[in-house]
C-alpha cells in the first residue's frame, strides 16, 4: 500500500483507519490453523458508500482486500494479506428491516445470528440458520454456511433472497429481492453466496424468516457403537421423519464436553441430540417414530430437556465443541474439517475416519449434522509439534478421497479458503477454468481476497 492511499484514507476515515501492530494482528486470521499474516492496514466503514470509496481507490493501485467479519472461519478465509489492507465489517451491523408479516427482514453484514433472534424474539420469527459460532450474517453468505438446523430450514442459499454487494471498481448492486421466487434475468444472489470475498464485499442480507414452532422438544440418545448412533440418523431422515436437529457426538467429543459444559445425567457414550418442531400433537407423533427407530439400533431411553434451560444448555455445549477442543492443549489449534456425503453413504465414512484417526494415532473428536449428511473431525494439535500436523494433514486427505469415492463434497458449510484449494481441483476440477472467467471477468486486477478457492494465476 503506496503512502498516496495510505494518506487518501487516513482522510476519509480518521480513526477508523488503523496500521498499528495490535489492531493488523487482531485481523489477521480466523479460526483456523494458519499463522497470522498482517494486511499493512485496517479500515473500519459504516456505510456501502464507504466501501465503495475503499474499492474503487485500492482497484484503482490494484492492492488486494481482505474482508472481515467476526472472525470465526475455519479454513483460513480470512487470513490477512501482507500487500493489502483488511476491512472490517463489524461497524456495519444494524437491522435495517423486519417485515414479520411476509417473513423476511434485512440486516448489514455484520449482524450476528445471536443479535439478530434476540432483536425478533417478540416478533414470532426467527433466523434459522445456526452454525457452532456467532457469526456474522454476511460471512454466513459468502461462506455458503449452514449449521445444526440444515435438515430442516435449509443452508444460507435456501434462506437469502437478495444481497447488496459491493463490487471490485466500487459499483454497488443490489440482487434478488423480497419475494418468494423470481425468474428475472441471472441468480447473481447465488453466485455471491459462497464466493468467500473473491468477488465482491458483501454489505447487506435479505433473509427468510420461519414462524416460531408452537412446540421445541429436545432429547439425548446414547447408543453403544459410533455406527448404531449413525445408522439410527441415517433411517430417521429416510424413513421422512420432519426433525429439526439431529446432532452426533462420537464418545471423545462427549467426554470432552461433559467436563467443558458441566453436563449432568450424560453418559460418554456415542449419543445423538434430537430436536423436535411443530404442534405438539405432531411432535408426539414423529418422536414415537424416532424412540423406536433408535431403540432397534440398541439406543436408550430418550433424556429429555425439561425446560428452556435445560434445552439452551444442551445446545451450548454442542455450539461449544470447537472451543472445548481447542481447549485440550494449552496454545493449541484445532484442524476442523467437514466433509458431506448423500445420506445413504454416511455410515461408511464415519466408521472409514473413525478407523483412519485410530491408525494414525490421532485424538479425533466427531460432531455432525447427521440429517442432511454432513459431519465434522477436530483434531487438536501443538503448533510447535511439526511431525503431528503432517499426520494430521495425511488423515485428511485419506478422508476427503474417501468423501468424494462416495459422491460427497470437500465441504459442505466451511468453505474452502486456503486450506482446501488442492481439494476443490480434485471435486471440481472441470469448474474451475469457469470460476476464473467470472473471477477475471469482475475482478480484473485480483483484489478481492487474492490466493482463496483457487489460485488466479
């Protein structure tokens, strides 16, 4: 970043343009295994306007942007760039609008998940999108997430239906709308969602909204083997049961959070949360189906949440397991991967990574969403232990050929980032000379987010 930008936008942004160390740092990566690699600057706008000021000037000397919005991602996403400059998103978290009669509302990029149901909590509606972290609504989008109620609300793509979205030479547009459907002209809306900052920062979400049930139920199965919890997961979703969640913890993951989330009355046991939506007539009717699917695959009596509490405390702990992970080893990182398969191969490849971290000799807790076939390895591990990681990295690539052997993805909710680019040319690799045509086609001097998904040149 030459000094004549540097001094352009110390003047448009005063203090809310920062090059210390401290604040570079704080922006430098997310929640992922990298090194923190520091932008020279960081820019904090409020509005698209000023975005759109920060785009145009840095297309303009072509210095690359990192956009930022909580930091939560996994797969080195957000990771800075020693040439260019970050912009943090976090000033621009307002709700703009709710229309609570139609479902939908719209938010800036920043809104978190969290802050948004607290501001609909009175309105009958919510945000059903729920990934483990408080993320923000506009990283949710550009990393196409999903999360614990995917089974039945859908991911990112099913719930956004217009997006504003700030383009490389400073252009604003504004796709999608509020409508239900829409046949005019290109679904640009989708080819923004999951584009991870590569083509464009985008400032503003229109959302779905869902009424809340009349009826949320919650329960703990346990079941003696991995592959019991699995397969009843697996049939529950075939046989067309309409749950909301159904959640697996293999044994380490729930040893690991009954001491980090101090639950009581749990075993450490392989175990599935359920949740339960609709009137409480149906919610009856579809768990006696899911009791006995679970009790001919050697499962429990179902534990039940018995109020609110209860019920927000169960989840915690499963929103909690990255942090309680990450929390077996002092300084540790975590490698988070998650791969997603159909549903009729799900069972194969949990018993294929639970059979692989047991030859490598690695500590592999398992979480998944086991409803719409996707699951999660976290591997904790000491930065400074070399020899670990490349085992780590070894186990990965075993499961993510086993993943795509069985028609799965590299990923279905993390994205790709830096982490998985060799990954997506070995799932997509037909694809990506289409991607660089539209990544040179509206970025043409690769600013945006330069090195994540693929590799320009």
């Amino acid at each position: 970043m030459n000094d004549q930008v540097q001094a352009e936008l110390k003047k448009i942004f005063n203090g809310r343009f920062s090059t210390s160390v401290s604040t570079r740092t704080n922006y430098a990566r997310g929640e992922d295994t990298y090194d923190p690699i520091l932008s020279k600057a960081v820019v904090f706008p409020e509005t698209n306007q000023e975005v759109s000021q920060i785009l145009r000037l840095c297309n303009e000397h072509k210095i690359p942007v990192v956009p930022f919005g909580t930091g939560t991602s996994l797969e080195g996403n957000v990771v800075g760039n020693e040439k260019g400059i970050t912009i943090s998103l976090e000033k621009m978290n307002k709700i703009l609008t709710v229309n609570a009669e139609d479902f939908d509302c719209r938010v800036q990029a920043c809104v978190t998940k969290e802050q948004l149901n607290e501001y609909l909590r009175e309105d009958g509606v919510f945000f059903p999108i729920d990934p483990g972290a408080n993320a923000a609504i506009g990283g949710m989008a550009s990393t196409s997430a999903s999360g614990t109620m995917a089974v039945k609300y859908g991911t990112m793509k099913t719930v956004i239906t217009g997006l504003t979205v700030v383009l490389p030479n400073g252009d604003i547009i504004n796709t999608g709308g509020r409508t239900k459907k829409t046949s005019a002209g290109y679904n640009l809306t989708n080819l923004f969602i999951g584009s991870e900052g590569t083509l464009g920062v985008i400032t503003e979400v229109q959302l779905r909204l869902s009424p809340i049930p009349e009826s949320i139920m919650s329960a703990v199965c346990h079941f003696p083997t991995l592959e019991k919890a699995v397969q009843t997961a697996q049939q529950v979703i075939q046989y067309g049961v309409p749950i909301a969640r159904i959640e697996m913890l293999n044994k380490d993951q729930m040893g690991i959070s009954i001491n980090y989330s101090k639950l009581k009355d749990i075993e450490e046991t392989p175990t599935l949360f359920f949740e339960f939506h609709g009137s409480e007539l149906s919610n009856n009717e579809n768990i006696k189906i899911v009791e006995e699917i679970s009790k001919d695959n050697n499962g429990s009596s179902f534990k039940w949440a018995k109020d609110l509490e209860e019920r927000n405390k169960l989840w915690q702990a499963r929103w909690d397991v990255y942090y309680s992970v990450k929390a077996l080893i002092n300084n540790g990182r975590v490698y988070s991967t998650d791969v997603c398969l159909p549903i009729s191969n799900i069972t194969e490849c949990v018993n294929y990574a639970e059979e692989q971290a047991k030859k490598f000799g690695l500590r592999a807790p398992m979480v998944g969403h086991l409803g719409d076939g996707n699951f999660h390895v976290l591997l904790p591990f000491d930065p400074e232990k070399k020899e670990m990681y490349k085992k780590i990295r070894e186990f990965n690539d075993l499961l993510i050929k086993k993943a795509l052997e069985l028609k799965g993805t590299i990923t279905g909710e993390h994205g790709v980032g830096l982490h998985k680019k060799e990954y997506l040319l070995k799932e997509h690799g037909d694809n990506i000379p289409v991607m660089k045509l539209i990544k040179r086609s509206i970025d043409q001097n690769n600013i945006m987010n330069p090195g994540k998904i693929f590799d320009l040149n």
